[in-house]
C-alpha cells in the first residue's frame, strides 16, 4: 500500500507541475551571485555529487528506484562554481585557437556543449549529468550514440525517458527538432521544482554585462548580435518543460 500511494502522490505532484506551474516553490529566488556561479550554496556533498538538499533528495529516490530494476546511475558532473566553469572554458579555448581557430570560431565550437562561465545551469546546484553505472565505460561518456542503438547507457535512458519526470528532473537539451543551441545531452538533467524559478530570476540579469567580464577569456569577440544569439538559443531554447 506505501509503495502505491507513493507512486500515486508522485505521479498526482508531477502533473500539478506541469498544469499548473504556478505552484512549483514560491520561495526558490536565488541571490544574482549564486545565480552565476559565485556565492556559496549549501549544499549536500555524497556519491560523487554535490546538489542542493531538495534535489539531492530526489535525486537518492531516483537512484534508488532506479537500482531496483537492476540500473545503477552514476553521476559525471553536478554543481559547478564559475571558477570552475571558467577553467573548462579556458582550456578549451587555448586548445582551440591553439590549432588556429580564430576567437569567434574557437567560442562558436566550444558552445556545441560547454557553457560560457556565468551562464551554466550547472551553478544552480539543480542539474547534473548522469551515465549508467557497471557498464565498464570509462571514456568519452558524454556521447550521444551512448545512450541509443546498441550503446552501453541505453537501459538508463529507457529508464529515464518513462521515469524521470516522477521525480522532478527533465532532460534540458533535448533531441527536439529544430532545437537550437547547445547540442543534444541525453545525459543533462534539471530539478524542475527549483530551476524553473531560478531561471525566470536568471532571464532578468544583464547577460551582456555578465559575458563582457574584462576576467573572462575571449569577451571582446562578444558582440551585441552574438550575446543575444546565444540568450536566445543557448540559454532559452531548452526543454519547453523546463520554461515558465
């Protein structure tokens, strides 16, 4: 009887979620800093992750769920600060142009999948990547065919596509057609209770201020034309699940 009134108050939650988005947490405004990466969350540190409490308790209901079907969930990458997010930004970046990209060939390139510090998801503490655990997969995990055809993560990505959304994590990057932005990220999932609000919070910023830091590597190829291209497509043209 636990087990069927769970399954029925999750299944009864989620779908207030998605009728009625008004009713996801009044009271999940975060300050600008932790926004971008740079105040100091509390959060909760165990099993490879670091995620605010609420998620980090959904997500242990998710993993367990999921182990019960014999599927275990590892995760790749959770909260990330914008120091960071700034050092994977700038190794990419000397990588790139080292080869002889031009600047804005080298930016264009790095955000197929990676976020311009400041503006990743990841600084919420509500998103992480997740593979399937035990497959003896070590490398190269964050790869699309992975989690299709014959792909070692593919019992997780069933899993998830039927399960996830009970526990209030969408997939952000979909394989929606005519999606723009980052490329599709089988593997990139959001605590929809928190990260709605925290990107309705986020779109008020000023994204022009935040990406023409005089600190961060390559800003002066970021003209007017480019930041709103990448507000539109990178940071908005999300899982439409995921948008207030």
């Amino acid at each position: 009887m636990k087990r069927r009134r769970f399954i029925q108050n999750t299944l009864l939650t989620t779908a207030a979620f998605t009728a009625f988005p008004q009713l996801l947490k009044a009271g999940s405004i975060l300050p600008e800093a932790e926004l971008m990466g740079r105040g100091n969350p509390s959060l909760i540190e165990k099993s490879g992750y670091r995620l605010r409490p609420e998620v980090s308790q959904a997500f242990d209901k998710m993993t367990a769920a999921a182990q019960k079907t014999g599927i275990g969930i590892q995760v790749v990458s959770s909260y990330r600060d914008y120091a960071h997010q700034n050092r994977i930004w700038e190794r990419k970046y000397k990588n790139y142009t080292a080869r002889g990209m031009a600047p804005l060939t080298a930016i264009e390139k790095i955000i197929e999948y990676s976020t311009i510090p400041g503006t990743s998801r990841h600084h919420w503490a509500t998103d992480l990547d997740i593979i399937q655990a035990g497959t003896g997969v070590t490398s190269n995990v964050l790869d699309p065919d992975k989690f299709h055809g014959t792909g070692p993560f593919c019992a997780l990505k069933a899993w998830l596509d039927e399960h996830a959304e009970s526990f209030g994590f969408y997939e952000v990057y979909t394989n929606d057609y005519g999606r723009k932005g980052f490329k599709y990220e089988p593997w990139h999932f959001s605590y929809a209770p928190l990260s709605i609000n925290y990107l309705k919070d986020y779109k008020k910023l000023n994204i022009a201020e935040i990406l023409q830091q005089k600190n961060l590597m390559s800003s002066e190829a970021f003209t007017p034309a480019f930041i709103e291209k990448y507000r539109t497509e990178n940071i908005l043209d999300i899982n439409p699940k995921l948008l207030a």
